[in-house]
C-alpha cells in the first residue's frame, strides 16, 4: 500500500484543533502571566544583598533548569498528590507547571538585564533620597525591562512549545488531540502536520508581537 | 554643615582614605582637588553614604549619617549630588528627570511639581527641553539638567563629584557658569574637580587630597601661589604644564 499525502486531511484536521489549540492558548498565557512575576521575584531575589535570599532563588532556578519539564510535569501531577492527599486538575497542573518552569529562566533573564543596566543608574536614584526599592521600581526596572523583551519572546516561544509535553498527564491540550485524532483516521502525516502547523501560526504571532512591543520602547529612547 | 572627623575607607587590602578630617561651613564653596587615584571623590561618595564609610564620623546638617537611626534617604535630600556621568534617567523626559524626586520622596503633588521643574529648568536655561529625552541633548545640557535634578530636592548643600571631566571643552564653560550662578546664591558646594580655574574664582576654600589625607588646605590664593607642601606643588606643576 503507497503512501498517499492528503493534503485535504490537513485542511480538514486545523478546525478539529481548535478545542485543544483554546486549552494550549489558555495554559500558555496563564503559565507565561504567574512565570513572569515568579521569574521576576526569583531573579531580584538573586541579586539580593541578603546570602540566604540569593541561595533560595539559586535553589528554586537551578533544581527546575537542572531537570527535565517532563519529569517536573509527572512529579507534580502524579508525584504531589499521593504526599499531600489533594488531586489536582490536568490544567491547573499545566498552568503550575508552566509558570514554575518558565519562572526558573525568566529569573535568569531578569538578573542578567537588571545587572547589565548601569549601577550609576541606581546611585543617581539613591542620591535624590528615593529607597531602594523605589530606586528599582521607578529607575533600573523600566530600562531592564526593555533589555528584556528580545529574551522574553524567546522563553515565550519555548514555553508555547513546551505546553505539548502536558499531554503526558491528560491535558487535552493541541499535541493530545492531535494525537486523539490520529488515533482514530490513522492519518498520522496530515494530522501532525496541522497541528506543527498551528504551532508555529502561535510562534510566529508571538514573534511578530515581541517585536511590535520592542519597537515601540525603542521610539522614546536610545 | 558637614563634619567630617578621622574618615577612613578601605576597600578590601587597599586603604583609599586613611584619616580625613574636613569640615564645611553653610554657605561655603570648597574644592577637592588632587590627583586621580587620590581618594577625593571617595570622600564625596562617603558625605552621602553612596560609599560605606569604613571608620570615622560624618555629621552633616546635625544628623551622623552612620547612625541608625538616621534615615539616610532623608539625609540624600538634604545633600544632593551631581555626578561625572551625569547619570540621568535615559527612560524620563528631562522634566521627569527633575519632578521624580520631589513627586516620589518630598510627596509633592503633581503640578506644584511641574511648576517646581519649569522654574528650576528655566533657572540652567533648559526651560525649552523639558519633554525632550536625555539623549537628545549634549553633555553640557544634561549635566546642566543633573544640577537642575538635585536642586529639586531643595538641598542644603549639593556635592559635584567632578561635574565636567567628561565634557567635551567647548561645554564645560556653561556648566561652570550654572554652578557659578548657585555659588553666588549662596549654596553650600562641595566640589571635587579639575577645573583649577574655577577653584581659584569660586571656591572660599581648596583642599588638596593625595594619598588618602589631606595634604594642603587654605583659600584658593594662598593655596595655589604659595603652595607650601611638595606634593601639591608637584601636582601644580603637572595641571598647568597641560
């Protein structure tokens, strides 16, 4: 029997996408919205002046870089709930998931734009008597966060991708119902083919987004 | 106003300042002259604690700024800086630059704090760049805006840590003739610089720093055409042969 390409199949196979492409959307934004503010604490805390806050936020960022999302994903969705009694749901554990994950690297972006940005920036900041964390706030955080911005769409686009490993604990997410299908027409060419397809449409948005941000930060200054 | 008593700071193995006393009077101008290495903008850096100082004691305004219970935020305010770098907010419109402060620390509300930036920016002839960006405007304007930035605190004494080294020549003069300006007002300046021409015109004051201590100290006249101790006159020498 020769293999026939349909191309027909993969036209056909994008709209039954759709209920996972909203899952995969939806874990995304959640996962990228709590790895932000996760990343950005963790990334402060390690440049923190106090040893014992560095060493947690070292702690946190290299356990998650130093292994694997899929055993983070089995380990918490399957490993968690046996010591602490509570099941948690497929897409909680996603959104969790992903935002720990992504908030182990976003730190690492964090720190390195927040140190790249010039000490005289937070001097002159201290010198007109404003704390600290107002110093931060209000001086060094505007500029890292530009500097950001090229790493972050990055991480954005790896954090996307990577939501296709949660099929692995029943998150009806795109890759399982890609798969779901395939399961029943056997047409395993078209159907992942759509769905890389409808990936790389997301990548690219998010590219294409990335970029629209950074030139607008880009008109007011240097 | 300030007090500086048996300073010391030692950063690591390498002492910077071994022991200086210095004292400044309200309404006073002095300058810190000397060579580069010499310790003299560390003891700029220390009178608002932007350096640690390892020993001694600084008073300034009645407050010892080591002390914990001072509140060293406040203290800034009172001692407002300007730097070699000029350090603006490249991420602020000029205006902003100089409102920040008194919006976010002195509580100012909004417009009295616009109105508070126009006035001060008119006073360094910048008026008409106040909703330009930093990195519009040449070294010479935005050190003028950095002076503007710390007179918005309403300062008590301001300290230039050597406000024109990294101006190009043509520019220093308008910086020199702000900060001539805030002299004859009466601010209380401390000034670290190279400009010996204005340390001569302006300064009520010239202390000459080598080595970690001061080495020479009295009014520009004397210091500089009867200079008694060796290491200035070297020093002297060096600066005018340029």
């Amino acid at each position: 029997m020769a293999f026939q390409f349909e191309p027909a199949i993969v036209l056909e196979t994008i709209p039954m996408l759709m209920r996972g492409l909203k899952l995969t959307v939806e874990i995304t934004v959640g996962g990228l919205f709590f790895g932000f503010f996760l990343g950005s604490g963790a990334g402060l805390m390690k440049i923190s002046r106090n040893g014992l806050v560095r060493l947690l936020a070292g702690s946190y960022i290299e356990s998650i870089r130093g292994t694997p999302m899929l055993v983070q994903a089995m380990f918490l969705y399957y490993g968690v709930p046996l010591a602490i009694g509570i099941r948690i749901a497929p897409i909680t554990a996603g959104i969790i998931i992903i935002a720990v994950n992504s908030g182990a690297y976003i730190a690492e972006i964090v720190r390195g734009a927040v140190q790249s940005i010039n000490p005289g920036q937070m001097e002159a900041g201290r010198s007109i008597g404003l704390t600290h964390t107002q110093a931060m706030f209000f001086v060094v955080w505007p500029q890292a966060l530009k500097r950001m911005i090229p790493p972050l769409g990055n991480q954005f686009i790896i954090s996307l991708k990577d939501t296709s490993l949660l099929m692995v604990i029943g998150v009806g997410e795109l890759m399982r119902t890609g798969q779901e299908i395939t399961a029943v027409n056997f047409r395993a060419f078209e159907v992942y083919m759509a769905v890389g397809l409808v990936y790389l449409a997301m990548t690219m948005t998010i590219a294409k987004l990335m970029k629209m941000v950074e030139k607008r930060l880009s008109v007011s200054q240097r | 106003m300030i007090h500086i008593r048996s300073l010391h700071k030692r950063f690591g193995d390498l002492e910077v300042l071994k022991g200086v006393d210095l004292h400044v009077k309200a309404g006073e101008v002095v300058c810190i002259i000397g060579p580069s290495g010499s310790g003299k903008s560390t003891v700029l850096r220390c009178i608002n604690r932007l350096e640690e100082p390892s020993s001694g004691s600084i008073i300034v305004d009645g407050h010892d700024i080591m002390a914990r219970q001072t509140n060293i935020n406040m203290i800034r305010t009172e001692a407002g800086m300007v730097f070699q770098q000029f350090n603006l907010f490249p991420h602020m419109k000029v205006l902003a630059n100089v409102t920040l402060g008194p919006i976010k620390v002195r509580k100012m509300a909004k417009d009295e704090a616009v109105a508070l930036g126009l006035s001060l920016l008119q006073k360094v002839g910048l008026a008409n760049k106040a909703n330009n960006y930093p990195q519009q405007l040449s070294g010479g304007q935005k050190q003028r805006v950095a002076i503007a930035r710390a007179l918005a605190l309403q300062p008590k004494v301001i300290l230039f840590d050597e406000p024109t080294s990294a101006l190009d020549p043509e520019l220093v003069g308008e910086v020199l003739a702000v900060m001539r300006q805030l002299a004859q007002e009466g601010m209380t300046m401390v000034v670290v610089t190279h400009e010996m021409g204005f340390a001569r015109d302006v300064a009520d004051r010239v202390i000459f720093i080598d080595d970690g201590k001061i080495q020479e100290e009295g009014p520009p006249r004397e210091l500089f055409n009867n200079p008694k101790n060796s290491r200035l006159r070297n020093f002297l020498r060096a600066v005018t042969a340029a």
